[in-house]
C-alpha cells in the first residue's frame, strides 16, 4: 500500500470514486455474513457436500473484497473498518500527521483524528 498525503479537498475530490466502492465492500460484508450463517449448517452435518453453491459464492464475494481493499488503497487512503464504511486520509496538520477521517454516508470530509487515536476521538475540521 502506497502511502499518500491528502489536503481536506483532495479527499474530497477522491469521494465520488471511493463511496461506490466502500459501499459495495459494505454491501458484500452483509452479505458473506448472512452466508455463513448458512454455511455453519453445512459444515455441522458431515453428510453435506462442502462443495455447494453457498460456499462457492463466498469464496467469490471474499475475492472481491480483496479487490476492492486493494483498489481502495491504490488510492493512497486507509480503510478502517469494513462494517463501518471508515476511511482514513494521512494529513499534515499544523506541522504534525492526523488522519482526516470520512464515513460513508457523509457527505464530504469533516473530521479528523489523530494518527493513535481512532474514530471515537475525532474533532471537526475548522
């Protein structure tokens, strides 16, 4: 992952290539968790063949999470957290590095942190 510094308007200007993409890791997320559930049941009787359509579709859905995670920090930005939709952009602000931080949903980049602190610590941005 390559690592990049972000002003407040170039992580906004990446959003609209990122939301979709954090949106649809969001949406797999919900969906390989509903899958499990149902793979768990296959897993549990020795009689099922392990080999079935619910499992084969979560090898794919995990596949494209890897892609997406890795597409997403082609960007040069940090995903924090998939069930959230948490996406981090290293900053330098007065003289020292913080994350400016973004969740999916809002609608620009309002807040930020500091690097060893985490979402619960954000402040807006002035």
């Amino acid at each position: 992952m390559t690592m990049r510094y972000f002003t407040v308007e170039e992580a906004n200007a990446a959003l609209p290539e990122l939301e979709p993409i954090v949106g649809r890791m969001l949406e797999l997320r919900r969906r390989i968790s509903h899958q499990s559930q149902s793979a768990k049941g296959l897993l549990s009787s020795l009689q099922s063949d392990f080999g079935g359509p619910e499992v084969s579709q979560l090898v794919v859905d995990f596949e494209e999470i890897d892609l997406l995670v890795k597409r997403l920090s082609s960007y040069g930005c940090v995903l924090k957290s998939i069930d959230s939709g948490l996406v981090d952009f290293l900053c330098e602000r007065d003289g020292r590095d913080v994350y400016l931080c973004w969740r999916l949903g809002e609608p620009s980049v309002q807040y930020y942190h500091e690097i060893h602190t985490g979402y619960q610590d954000r402040m807006a941005i002035e």
